[in-house]
C-alpha cells in the first residue's frame, strides 16, 4: 500500500480565492462546499506519504498570457483574474503550500499544456494521479484526459472534491470521465482505499 502511494500525487487544481470566493470574479457555484473535503485530501495525501501538486493560475497584469477569449477581463487600468501577487491568485483559507508539495503554475486548463508537469512528475517516480479542485468541465477534464493521454496508470478524479458551475454540469463531465476508465470515488472511499 504505501509503495502505490509514494508513485500517486494529489493534484489541486485552481482552489484560488478567484475561483471560489462568492464575490470572486471566475467564481465556479460549487467550489466553496468542497473547500473541507479539498483539506481533508490533502491531509489524507500526506499522511500516505503521496506528492502534493499546487495547481494554480498565475497571469500577467496585462493578461498577455491569458487565453483569447478573457482577455478582455484585463483591461488597461484594472487588475484581472488571478494575476501573480494579487489575493486572488492565492489559495483560499485552509489550504497551504507545505515544505515537500510542489506549485505549478499554469495559464491554460490543462495542467500539462505547457508546462513541465509531465517530466517533473516522472522524474519524481509519478505513475498516478488523483485530482481535485475547480472546475470540472474545464481544468480538471483536460487535466484528466492530458493525464490518461500520457499514460498514467491511474488517475483518479474524487467525486466530491471536485466541483462545477451546477450538479449537472459536475455529473454529465464526471460521467463523461468515467468512460475512458477514470476511477471516480466519493471523499470517503478514497480515504478507504488501501491498494
């Protein structure tokens, strides 16, 4: 058991005061009611020994790096989402970066799309993955499907540590990673998992 773990990292992806906070500009609806169980993940992750990935959006004041399609949330003058320094690019109350977790930043939705995500987690002796964070459509599918693409063994998507804009919205995406053989445990089952 403890050897799988040490070859699984936990990534938690975009849980930024932007994302989740009820004023927050990019807020996705379920995001704060998973806040706890995103805590009790990362616990459950240490306590196994697992690798904790930080997973955040870092742009420009400028939004130079953001996609095309936001860039119009940076105009000359205002501060954007989730700019590098701002409160809204940190990650919200309860959740800290802890000496042994690694941050990556990202400017797309999948966490591998130009990044070193893939050869750090490799070179770590990284196998297996299991997600949580916002939102489910966007950041945490194509993570998901980037993760199944290049050849993890497992990856993981907790059920309930894990969130959208709607219920629907979470479930019509979880099923849709389910049929390309994601495992989607509850919280719960995942802490009970035991090989």
């Amino acid at each position: 058991m403890a050897d799988k773990w040490k070859h699984t990292a936990l990534l938690v992806i975009d849980m930024q005061h932007d994302f989740v906070d009820v004023d927050g500009p990019m807020l996705v609806s379920g995001g704060k009611a998973i806040v706890p169980n995103v805590i009790k993940a990362v616990q459950i992750a240490r306590q196994r020994g697992m690798l904790v990935v930080w997973v955040v959006r870092e742009h420009d004041p400028l939004g130079r790096d953001v996609e095309l399609f936001r860039r119009h949330l940076y105009p000359a003058g205002k501060v954007g989402p989730t700019v590098k320094g701002q409160f809204g690019a940190e990650l919200v109350d309860g959740l800290v970066i802890q000496e042994g977790d690694y941050k990556l930043v990202k400017t797309r939705f999948s966490a591998f799309f130009a990044t070193h995500l893939d050869s750090f987690l490799k070179g770590a002796g990284i196998d297996s993955l299991a997600v949580t964070g916002v939102q489910t459509p966007n950041c945490i599918r194509q993570t998901v499907f980037d993760g199944v693409a290049l050849d993890y063994k497992s990856v993981t998507v907790v059920l309930d540590a894990t969130a959208a804009a709607t219920p629907e919205v979470h479930a019509a995406n979880i099923l849709d990673m389910k049929n390309i053989g994601v495992a989607t445990p509850t919280l719960q089952e995942w802490c009970e998992f035991d090989a």
